[in-house]
C-alpha cells in the first residue's frame, strides 16, 4: 500500500531544491525569494542544502572547457551546408533533365508532330493541326501601319 504521506514529503522536498537552485541562478519572484530566505533562516538542513549547491556552482564554473578551434567548426558548418546544396542541385538537375527528355519524346524527337482531330457529328472532313510549320503564311504587318480587322 503507497504511503501518502512519504510521497507527499519527498514531492516537497524536490519543490524546496528546485525553488533553492532557482533562488541561486536568480531566478525566483520576490515573494519565493523571501521564503527560501526564511528556509535559510530558520532550518539548518536547508543551509547545509544552499553550501553544497553553491560549492557544485564553483567546482562546476572552475571546470576548464577544452579550447574549440571557431575556424575549424565554421568551416565543417559551411562544407556541410555545400553538401547539401549541391545534393539539391543535383536532384533538381536530374529532375529537369528527366523533364525535357519526357518532353522530346511525347513530342517523337525533331520530327513535325501532326493531329487529326474529327467532328463530332461523323463528318468525313479531318482537321488538321500543324504545331512544326503553319499550314498558310502569315502574313507581317510594318509596325507603324494598322492592322485591318473585318
């Protein structure tokens, strides 16, 4: 069977150093900061808690963080971001080269693609539609004269 009690102790206890540690980094409200005050005050545990928590501080802030080389890092960064951009590259050159191959087959090469297309009524007359050359000359019109519309 739980025993409440103990589980509501320890549930304290953990609330009590978390608001401690955050009263060390100054991280607390004015009104938690006055409790913890008052923890210190009045409970010998509790201040043997605070030394040990500040002794962890010093050792941890004494502890020697090996010398990084920036240049060596920024350049394994930027290499990695190359990588990447001409993976990119790539798949996006594969994909419009693919794309155009696709093209100039449906179309079959540099040969004149014709159509037929018939009316819908069963009429004997094809229309064709020619996509390589037109059918009639267009005529050009000089710039500056205007185009005649019927």
């Amino acid at each position: 069977m739980p025993d409440h009690n103990h589980e509501a102790t320890q549930s304290e206890n953990l609330r009590r150093f978390e608001l401690l540690s955050a009263y060390i980094d100054g991280e607390v409200t004015p009104q938690e900061r006055l409790q913890v005050q008052h923890w210190l005050d009045t409970e010998p545990k509790f201040q043997q808690l605070y030394v040990q928590l500040l002794r962890l501080q010093k050792d941890l802030d004494q502890i020697p963080i090996p010398p990084t080389d920036i240049n060596l890092l920024t350049e394994k960064v930027f290499t990695n971001i190359d990588k990447r951009r001409n993976q990119r590259l790539v798949l996006l050159g594969s994909g419009i080269i693919a794309a155009i191959t696709l093209g100039l087959t449906s179309l079959g090469g540099s040969r004149p693609s014709t159509q037929m297309a018939y009316q819908g009524d069963g009429g004997a007359e094809p229309l064709m539609i020619a996509l390589n050359r037109p059918i009639l000359e267009i005529p050009s019109f000089p710039e500056n004269q205007p185009v005649r519309r019927r």
